[in-house]
C-alpha cells in the first residue's frame, strides 16, 4: 500500500502559491539603516518641485511667447507665468531658510548639505574613490550612509551656492517691480544691481544662464541616484521617500 506525501515546494507550487522559501533564503540580505528625517525628505520634493516650475516659467521669461492679438488685458498670460515664477522663488527661498535651522536641529545627516570637510585628508581620498567609480574604474562603490563624499561636494557647490546666487539676483530683479523702499530692493536690489555694474540686464543674463546651469545640475543629480540605486546596491531615490537607506550584501 502506498502513502500519499505531502507535495515539496518547487516551481510548480510556488507558481501557485507565492510561497517561495528557498528563493527567500538564498536571495542577499538588505541592511536598513535611518538616515533623512522627515522635514528633510518634505523639503527635498517641495523644493524639487519648486526648481522645476522656476526653470520652466523662467525659460518663458527669458523666451515670451509671441504677442496674441486683442486687447491685452484679455490675454494675461505672460503675467500668470511671471506670477508663478514670483510665487515659487518665495517657496525656493523660504524652503531653504527652513532647511538651513533643520541643519541645526536635526541630525547630523541634515548638516551634510551645508558643511564640506575640505581640510580632512580622509574625505578627499573618498571624493577620488568615488570619481573612480563613476569612471567604471573600481567594481564597487563603498558603502555611504550619508551623502557620498562627491555627491556632498557637488551639493554643497552645485546647489547651494548656485541657489544662493540664484535667490539673490532673482529677488534683486524682483526688487526693481517693487521699486525702493521695498523689503526686496532693500534687501537685494541695492546692492546686487551695483555690483553687477549698475547694469540690470547683466543680472538677467547672469540669472538666465544660472537656470540653465541649474538644469545641469538636476540632470546629473537625477542620473546619478538612478546609477547609484542600479549598480551601487544601496538605494537612493527610495531612501529619499521612506528615510532609510539600505544596503546589500
């Protein structure tokens, strides 16, 4: 007489199941570790999105639309982009007052976009480790809780500084609609302008040209996490939505 027996997982079953166990045990093992607190992570897509309709209305700006005909009132268009452009640099700037106390507060995850340790041998063996590994010349990248010592670098310089600059000339032209006396052509106008020789359409091309070192900029940000998420075995874009980064083996 023969027994029945129980079946034993194999493809078959785990077709109809789901239940893989074997797949499961030998799959690598991810390491979580809590890197970008909340305020971050919020400020970090606000200010993405903020970057985005400033670089397209601003492109607008510099390039108008051709003239409609009729009555210009019945046409306001270029004044809705202005308008929204007005609105997001408020968003941009007041984003980065706010991200600049969480660098206070928060951990010392949040410092990294406002600090480079420029004088520690340490750190720029790791910005040459890593030019290596964007260069296909190591087969691993070391494993970076934070920011990646060249990501920091290019953050600190290819976005901080340039939205400083930003911030600065384009409330220096927004200070000129608002003439003297005004918080932004107090603030910025009055001295923006002179130093960029008086010349206010020289601060336009300043500004334009700093959009599109902008768009540069938000390129090589974007490849990089995507690369990084691929071939780094550490995730990026995800840990920017969830605050954990993982890592695996």
């Amino acid at each position: 007489m023969t027994t029945a027996s129980s079946p034993r997982p194999g493809p078959d079953l785990a077709d109809i199941t789901g239940i893989d166990e074997a797949a499961v045990a030998a799959s690598p093992r991810i390491h979580a570790v809590y890197v970008y607190e909340a305020p971050v992570r919020l400020w970090h897509w606000v200010n993405a999105m903020a970057i985005a309709v400033l670089c397209v209305t601003g492109y607008f700006i510099g390039a108008p639309l051709p003239s409609m005909p009729g009555e210009a009132s019945d046409h306001y268009l270029m004044g809705y982009i202005r308008f929204t452009h007005f609105a997001a640099g408020y968003v941009l700037a007041i984003g980065l007052l706010g991200r600049a106390y969480w660098g206070l507060v928060g951990n010392h995850h949040a410092r990294e976009l406002f600090t480079l340790p420029v004088l520690r041998a340490a750190y720029w063996k790791e910005v040459f480790a890593m030019a290596a590994w964007y260069l296909f010349l190591r087969p691993r990248p070391s494993q970076y809780v934070g920011h990646n010592p060249m990501s920091r670098l290019a953050m600190f310089v290819g976005y901080l500084m340039l939205t400083l600059f930003m911030i600065a000339t384009g409330f220096a032209l927004y200070g000129e609609g608002t003439l003297e006396g005004s918080w932004a052509h107090t603030l910025f106008t009055s001295w923006v302008i002179p130093l960029f020789g008086g010349n206010s359409q020289t601060v336009h091309t300043w500004h334009h040209l700093g959009m599109w070192a902008m768009v540069c900029f938000v390129i090589m940000h974007i490849y990089a996490a995507i690369r990084e998420d691929i071939m780094g075995r550490q995730s990026m874009v995800s840990t920017m939505i969830s605050g954990y980064r993982t890592f695996k083996e």
